[in-house]
C-alpha cells in the first residue's frame, strides 16, 4: 500500500499509583473518547479496534469500547506484555496496510496494584521460563528480589563490565526523567530528584536503586489511525504519519550469546530499528526526539546503542554530554518516560505514541523539542516482543 498510515487523533488520560485510579473499562472509554476527539471523527466510522492489556480477563477490551458505542466493529484483544500497547498499534496499522480497512482505533489500558510485577498463573508453565533459566546460569537468582529488576539489573551489570559504566551516569538518567516529567501533568512524578537522592534511595539489585525502577501505574491512552485517503474525505488532520514501523521477537542470540543485554531484548530492539531506517531511508542521525522503553535506568542506556542513536560502548558518553536531553542531539522521553511519567503495560506504547504526535504537531507545551519532523519509538517485553515506529510530518 502507497498511502500514507496517517495518525489523525490520539488521547490519553493522566498516569496514577495503584489504588487511585479509576475502573479499567473507564480509563480506557476516556481514552479513546479523547482521541476520537482529538481526530474530530464519530465511532461509528472506525472499521476495528485492537485493545491491549496485560493483567485483565478475556474481552476487557470489549467493556472499556462498550461504553464508547455498540457499532458491532470487530475488537481485537492483545497481550504482549510491556510492548502490548505498541502490538496493538501494529496491527492496527497492518490491518489499514493491507487494505482491508481504511479507519482503526488502537487502545491500550492497565488497571495495576501495588508492587513488582507478578505471575499470576502459577499452575501452568511460565512462558518466561527460558529467560529465566539463562539468567540463573549468568548471574543466579534471589527469590526475595523483584524478577523484572533482576533481568535490567544484570543487563546494566554486563555494560558495567564491558564499559567501566559508572553508578553516577546512572543516576542521572532518572535525573534527567525527573526534569522532562515536571513538565507533564499527565506523569506521576512531577518532582525533579538529584544524582545523590537516586542513588540513596532503597537498593533493589545492584547497581538499580528504587528510583532507578519504574513505578506500577494504571491508565490509558489511545490512537485513531486511518489511510491518507479516508482522512482526506473526513477532513480529519493528516500532519502526522507512520513512516515506518517493525515488530520482532527473539533472535538464538538471546539465549546462545550469553549476555544479559541481550537476553532482555537488545538484539531484538536493533534489528526493529534497523529494519526501520532502511524502510524509511532515515539515519539515527536524524531523530531528534525519542520515547524508548525505559523501565530502568539501565535498560535506557543499552537502548541508546542497539536504537543507534550512540555507538556500542558509547552510551555513557551519550548522556555525560547531554545528548540525550534538550540541547543535545536527541531529547529521549521528554514525557518524563516509563521511569518518571508511570508504566500500566498496556498503555505504555500508545502513551508513547500520544507524546510524540503532540511533539510533532509543535503542541507539548514546556516540553516541546523545536524544529522536529521526525520521532521514533521505542517499546519493549520481556518474552519476548519489541516494536519500533518512526513517525514523521
């Protein structure tokens, strides 16, 4: 398909702490309500809805549409862990693609509670066993230690290694969260936080402090994407598009290199970057902002240089020259991210997506990167699956 895959309208609704949040069925209609708003369109023209959600039973999807209207469209309910928001947005845009349909409705939401992530079937084999076992055999595992902190841990500890990374660097990638995020009302955390707050707040699993682990959260948001040709004919705004996108899952590096980056998904993030830019022609050099998946402090780093926006080995330099802030060369998560602006899996990647649209329309207020056309994103699962978009005006 020639057309253009546009983004016409997107909405999301503030990220909150387990416990003061609305019903999930109601973030969600919120958010889509928004972004059909957003795109000045009625529900009644979307043709599918993909719904992503991670802790939620069968056809919550369904519920949280329901109360948007009863138009009889088909809705599709995904689960692909912390990169559900993102799978639901690909799809969304393949189903367009194939010519098929012409209108779609991405939603993502998650209703958490309290604490690390959990498993929650415990009479069935865990599908992230294999991860698990190849963890163990690297650096072992403590059951009184959150397992997701475990994974980006270790993979922080392999950069370490290699690169003679420093704590402090670390640190001041929440530092760095902490500042885009005081200008998000849509963020959890508004407040700034100091190199010497991150690393004495409570160790979780060396070298991650509590501050260096992002938040469990619930919210929503949501993306009305159609073809340039029915936005045209609704009048709908065609400033933004999908230029370029790709989904990949584990590659036998993951298990046979031995390296924990990898085994958290950093091959899987270079090869969905890569297939990006030679869709699309575009460079690393080129992105001037970015959302990518920082569910610690860690896992931004190393997603620095599979994403190609600094060079293997050169992650820690990326940041000490402030390149990955504004005045740098690429603002990364000016949304305060996964670490500052909250994670409700299924909602993280359409909160991505919300970001960006507005950073290229030139309307994210205090946060706005000056003179942009061109984003990427980038959004992560353990399990695995990785999803990255490039989206242009």
């Amino acid at each position: 398909m020639s057309e253009k895959i546009i983004v016409a309208g997107v909405g999301m609704i503030p990220f909150t702490k387990p416990g003061s949040s609305e019903p999930y069925n109601v973030m969600g209609e919120k958010a889509a309500r928004l972004a059909l708003d957003d795109a000045n369109i009625e529900y009644k023209k979307v043709q599918q809805a993909y719904v992503g959600y991670v802790y939620g039973d069968s056809t919550a999807g369904q519920a949280a549409l329901y109360g948007v209207g009863l138009s009889g469209i088909p809705i599709f309910n995904v689960n692909n862990y912390c990169s559900t928001g993102s799978s639901a947005l690909f799809l969304a845009r393949q189903a367009i693609m194939s010519g098929n349909i012409d209108c779609a409705l991405a939603l993502g939401f998650e209703q958490m509670t309290p604490g690390s992530l959990d498993i929650v079937f415990e009479d069935r084999p865990n599908p992230l066993m294999r991860f698990y076992d190849e963890m163990e055999s690297l650096q072992g595992f403590d059951e009184r230690v959150p397992w997701a902190a475990q994974f980006f841990g270790g993979a922080g500890n392999e950069h370490i290694k290699r690169y003679g990374t420093s704590i402090e660097t670390l640190a001041e990638i929440k530092v760095k969260a902490s500042r885009h995020a005081a200008k998000n009302p849509n963020a959890i955390f508004n407040k700034e936080v100091t190199v010497d707050e991150v690393l004495s707040s409570p160790l979780i699993y060396d070298p991650l402090t509590r501050l260096q682990c992002c938040p469990p959260s619930c919210g929503a948001a949501a993306a009305l994407i159609c073809s340039e040709s029915f936005a045209k004919a609704n009048n709908l705004n065609c400033d933004v598009f999908i230029a370029g996108q790709s989904m990949t899952t584990d590659y036998k590096t993951t298990f046979e290199d031995h390296d924990m980056r990898k085994v958290v998904g950093y091959d899987m993030a270079k090869q969905a970057a890569k297939n990006v830019f030679e869709e699309t022609g575009v460079s690393p050099k080129d992105i001037k902002v970015c959302e990518l998946h920082d569910c610690f402090t860690t896992n931004e780093l190393i997603s620095y240089e599979a994403l190609g926006l600094a060079e293997e080995g050169e992650g820690e330099q990326f940041v000490l020259d402030g390149d990955n802030t504004y005045g740098g060369k690429c603002v990364t998560n000016p949304s305060g991210g996964l670490l500052s602006k909250g994670h409700p899996l299924g909602a993280t990647g359409l909160a991505q997506c919300f970001e960006l649209v507005n950073q290229l329309r030139g309307t994210s207020g205090g946060r706005q990167v000056n003179g942009v056309n061109t984003a990427l994103q980038h959004n992560l699962g353990l399990g695995g699956a990785c999803v990255v978009t490039l989206y242009q005006t």
